[in-house]
C-alpha cells in the first residue's frame, strides 16, 4: 500500500513548498496516524513532530475532544454562512470568546480560513476605511524584512521573502518594506539591543516621512517572526515602532497566525511584547490545525469605518462560502476552551526553560552562529564561520540536510532560508518529551558534525 501511495502522489499530487523536480525522485514521507505529540509513517516509525505540523498543532494530533466537536456539530448543523443578515451559534460564541480573550480595544470579528485570507482580508479593509474615510491616498502598507504573511497576492506581497516573489511578479504595489529586528544578523559592530530598536524606529519614521504620511495606513508585523527564521525583537522595539506609528495616524497590524494562543508563553505575542493592536490576525492554534479556519480582529474605530462604508455602497463585499464555517467554529471553540480548562498556556511558560535550555546547548557549537528561543518557538542559525557569521553557500543545504538527518532519527524539523533550524514542538509536550526530542537532535548534530569533518 505505501509504494502505491508514494506512486500516486508523485503521479498526482502538487505539492505547496517543495523542489517539485527533486520530490519526483524523493518522494513523500506519508503520516498516517497522530498520538500526542507524535506522528506514525506507512511503515509504522515514530516522529516527535518538532513542529507541530505548520507551526499549528498546538493540542497535538489526537485530541478526542476536537474530534467530538465536529461530529456533534456535523449532526446538527454541517454548514451554514454569515452573510446577509443570517448566522449561527459556533460563529456567534466564537466571536465572542474570541473578544473577551483579545487584547485591549478589538471588537469585531471577521472570520475566512486560513492566515493568508486574513491577511488579504487586512489589505481589502484598510484600503476600504480609508476610501471611506475621504482618505483615498493613505494605503501602503509598511512590511518587514523576512516578514510572512502568507501567499495570496496581496498577503504575499506583504511577505518579505524572495521565494514568495520570485516568478510571481510579486510583490504588488503599495507594499513599502522596512528593516528586519533581527540583531544578530542587522546589528552594528557594538550596537546594543536598544540602540539597534532604536535606529530601526528611527529608519521607519525616515520612511514614513519620505512616502508622505498621508499615504501610509498600516504597519503589519508578526511579534515573532516565524517562517524568516523565528526572529525574535529586542525588548524595547515594539515601543519605539508604535510611538512612531502613532505619531502619523497609521494602523498597527499584529499578525498572530503563529504567535497567537500560546506559542510565547502567553495568549497572544502582543501581550508578550507590547503591542497594542488596532488589528489582529490569527488561524493554526486557533482549532489547533484540525479544521481551517482563521479570524481578524478589528478596533472599534476601523469597524465604524467600514459600517459606514456598507450603509453608503449597499453591502460589505468581502467574505467567503466557509467564513466561519459552523464546524471549524465549534472544533475551535473547543479548542479554546481547553486551553483554558487545562491552562496550557502556563504549561507553556512552565517547559519553556526546558525546551530554551536544550536550544543555548548549542550555542558555543561551531556550527551554530546563533541559538534563540521563547515560550515554545526557537530556532539555531548555522554559520560556516562563527567569528566573522559567514554563512554557508546556499548550494550546501546544510540547514536542510541536518533536517533530513533529523527525520532520520525519528525528528520532524523545518530548515528556513539563511541555514535556519525552526522548532515549534505542540504546546501539550511535556519535559520529558523535550528531552527525547533534543536527544534525537543531538544524534542528527553528530552525524551532520561528521559529515562536515569538523571537530
């Protein structure tokens, strides 16, 4: 059966993020069962899942709770929409725990299906609002550096990543890109954390003052950043950004798609850092990754722009089939609601000197530039030349290479641009699964270490 399924699925299957020619030859690892925190090929090996699937699998891959929900909701009622004045109750009482658990100042909900639409979503409404509002000019959006935000045209583009733009004619226009808070790599010769946020709010007001105030609408940011190498801010940045946005009237946009419920220690990354949203977007821990479903939170001076906007056209004519989709909505209501009777959340900040311990183990390693961590989210950046941060030719995969060693080793792992190693185990992993989950990292390190001859 699992020669079959490998056939079918090079024969059929496109597959998202992948060397579409070298996969013809490779082949795909096919999981077939979830246990906790692990995951079980065709063949029957077991995988710690060091990455919670796509940074999402925060309950792990077999909570019967989130099963039960979906089968009650699909008895009583497997689907139903938001639109024209029609609802239902999962969407409703999402909604509202949802804004009881947001930050400070969000009062709407929108829901779409996965992080890239929120994402779009923000683009549509803050180009919305401002038509509205008799501001037909104000519409860039300043991005970062190594920012996600997903792959649809605009989140895309609000992406800073060149795989994402490369052959898409991306990014699109409106887009202005700003400097990445990542000190290790950004920093000045001798430049502290602080003076580094310093200079990057400096460099942004610049660039405010250059487009013209009067164009720009929103700033989006991720308070980690995830997929561009799980960069993780100085302490003093998010201030020094929002003091500079809040000077020239612009939005500030929290992209929670992976810091959101949990995954820095506390519900959102916003309260971990400081920032203080007038939008917000989450998805993946949202229903723990097992049905799509995403959401964007809004303050209520953006939701009066665009009430304002639907009296004066007819309609708000934005949304999809499965916003809000009944069952999604109940599986994710579940899924909240055992965040909190479980208080995973302080579970979370209880392992996290575990899992961060066994990631600054390696950071006097000669393969590793730089070890970083937080809550549950970590990454070690390897470098050919720790003194001077050379780092290897991108030909070399070495990133890559030690994720395949890894799998190897009963390790699922995800190697990120710049020879980065991301970790984002599920939030439910106890120490003692920490533990393992390092002891089959050290043996990949090892066989890695030796294929490189380096001592």
């Amino acid at each position: 059966m699992s020669n079959a399924l490998r056939d079918a699925d090079i024969r059929y299957v496109l597959h998202p993020y992948t060397n579409l020619a070298a996969h013809e030859e490779k082949g795909p690892m096919i999981a077939v069962r979830g246990e906790g925190v692990k995951v079980f090929d065709t063949a029957g090996k077991e995988y710690i899942e060091g990455m919670a699937g796509l940074w999402c699998a925060s309950l792990g891959f077999s909570e019967p709770r989130l099963r039960e929900a979906a089968l009650r909701q699909m008895d009583a009622l497997p689907f139903f929409h938001q639109f024209g004045h029609k609802s239902h109750a999962p969407g409703i009482e999402l909604a509202e725990r949802l804004i009881g658990m947001a930050p400070d100042g969000l009062t709407k909900v929108f829901f779409a299906n996965s992080g890239s639409e929120a994402n779009d979503t923000v683009v549509k409404i803050v180009r919305y609002m401002n038509n509205i509002l008799g501001r037909p000019q104000k519409k860039k959006i300043i991005a970062r550096e190594r920012a996600y935000h997903g792959v649809t045209v605009a989140a895309a583009s609000l992406t800073g990543l060149p795989v994402n733009h490369r052959a898409f004619d991306l990014p699109i226009e409106g887009v202005v890109r700003t400097g990445c808070p990542h000190h290790y790599r950004y920093a000045r010769p001798g430049e502290s954390e602080d003076a580094f946020a310093t200079r990057l709010a400096d460099e942004l007001e610049a660039q405010i003052l250059a487009e013209g105030p009067e164009t720009v609408a929103a700033f989006i940011a991720e308070p980690v950043q995830g997929a561009g190498g799980v960069i993780i801010p100085p302490a003093t940045y998010f201030d020094k950004i929002q003091a500079v946005l809040k000077k020239y009237d612009i939005l500030m946009v929290a992209d929670e798609v992976i810091c959101g419920f949990g995954r820095t220690g506390n519900a959102w990354g916003s309260q971990t850092y400081n920032i203080r949203p007038d939008i917000l977007t989450c998805a993946k821990a949202l229903s723990s990754a097992y049905l799509p479903i995403s959401a964007v939170l809004v303050s209520d001076a953006v939701y009066q722009a665009v009430k304002k906007g639907s009296a004066e056209i007819g309609s708000f004519g934005h949304g999809y089939t499965y916003s809000a989709h009944p069952v999604a909505a109940a599986v994710a209501l579940e899924t909240l609601k055992i965040y909190e009777e479980r208080d995973l959340f302080a579970h979370t900040r209880a392992v996290s000197p575990t899992f961060v311990t066994h990631l600054m183990r390696y950071a006097d390693h000669p393969l590793v530039g730089n070890a970083r961590g937080i809550g549950l989210v970590g990454a070690l950046e390897l470098v050919a030349d720790k003194a001077t941060k050379e780092s290897f030719p991108p030909a070399a995969a070495v990133a890559a290479r030690l994720v395949e060693l890894a799998q190897e080793e009963g390790l699922i792992l995800r190697s990120l641009a710049g020879d980065i190693v991301s970790f984002c185990p599920p939030l439910i992993i106890t120490d003692a699964e920490l533990d393992e989950m390092f002891t089959r990292f050290d043996r990949a390190m090892e066989r890695l270490t030796a294929q490189l001859g380096i001592g």
